[in-house]
C-alpha cells in the first residue's frame, strides 16, 4: 500500500469518524432532549392522575359521610317517631283513665271552643260515657243566646265532642284524638328539644 493511499485512507477515515462523532453527538443531544421531555409528559400525566384520585376519593369520601349522616338523622327520626308515639300512647291511656274533677271541666272547654267555631246553635256528638257529662255542660251553657242539642247517636272516641251546625254543613272535631293530631308536630318538636338538651 502506498503512502499516498495510506494517507487518503486515514483522511478519509479520519473525517468518516469526525462526521460519525458529530452525528453520534447530535443523536446523543436529541435523545436527551426528547427523555427530558418524556419526563416532564410523565410527571404532568402522574400529576394529573393524582389530582384526579384525589378528587375521586375526597368525593367518595364526602358520599359515605353524607350517606352516613343521613343514616344517622333518619335513624333519630325514627326513634323521634317511637318517642313521640310512646308518649301519644300514655296520653291516651290517662285520657282512658279519666281527668276526674278536671275532667267535666275539660269538656265545658272543648264544648266552648266548638261554639266558637260553629256558633251558637250547634249539634254535640260525644261517647256514649260522656253523656251525662256533656248534657251538664250543655245545660250550663244552654241559654237563650245559644241552642246546644246532644245528638242522639253516640260517636267512639276517648273523649271531647264534635259538634255540627244544626244542617250538618259545618263541623268541628274537638275530641282528644283529634286535638293531639293537631299537637303532633309541636309535640314533636318538643320531644326533639327534650331528647336534645336543647
């Protein structure tokens, strides 16, 4: 091999690996580059996973509590309601029992408010215990300024009346029963104060 052969030949092999070195080095520039930018893809994707499981869970989170608390306040809603039936119940039963002395003086009363209601010519519908408790009352309340008739057909409730205006048009339920109906909702707030400590 001649020198001058040589020589080319190491040139040319000379700028061969130059070139090969260079384009070595700008690939070498290139994949950095392009893994640094995986990387930061990477990151913003996992960021963005992360975020969004920490959204699903805090809104799990926030549906168990809720669906707890819910349970919870229906569960003293029906033990509100167990109460307030118990104490309906014992009522009742004292209503059952009589007010004794008290009890002809209730009667004046609800037979008062039923004149209030109605008027002063009315229809009294009572048990067929209370009676001769209601012909007192309406004797002491008869008059010439009111016309009270004791229906002749008893009605079954603990006690109180219900009076009607003399052509059945109008009517006014004032027995026990329907006076702790219309109560319930106070009473029940009641109850719920006291359950409370409220």
């Amino acid at each position: 091999m001649s020198k001058a052969f040589a020589d080319t030949l190491g040139k040319v092999s000379g700028e061969f690996e130059s070139e090969m070195l260079a384009e070595l080095q700008d690939g070498k520039g290139q994949a950095l580059s392009t893994v640094e930018s995986s990387r930061k893809e990477a990151r913003v994707a996992v960021t963005k996973i992360l975020e969004t499981s920490f959204k699903q869970a805090d809104s799990l989170k926030r549906q168990i509590i809720g669906a707890a608390e819910l349970e919870v306040r229906n569960a003293q809603l029906r033990a509100l309601e167990r109460v307030v039936v118990e104490v309906f119940d014992s009522a009742v039963k004292e209503i059952q029992q009589g007010l004794g002395s008290r009890y002809e003086k209730s009667l004046e009363r609800l037979v008062r408010e039923g004149v209030e209601a109605i008027g002063p010519n009315a229809r009294v519908h009572c048990s067929s215990k209370d009676r001769k408790a209601v012909l007192a009352v309406i004797s002491k309340l008869g008059g010439n300024q009111s016309r009270l008739i004791l229906a002749e057909k008893s009605i079954d409730t603990f006690g109180g009346v219900v009076m009607s205006s003399m052509d059945g048009s109008v009517g006014f339920d004032n027995t026990f029963e329907a006076r702790l109906e219309r109560m319930k909702q106070t009473l029940r707030l009641e109850v719920s104060t006291v359950l409370s400590g409220n």
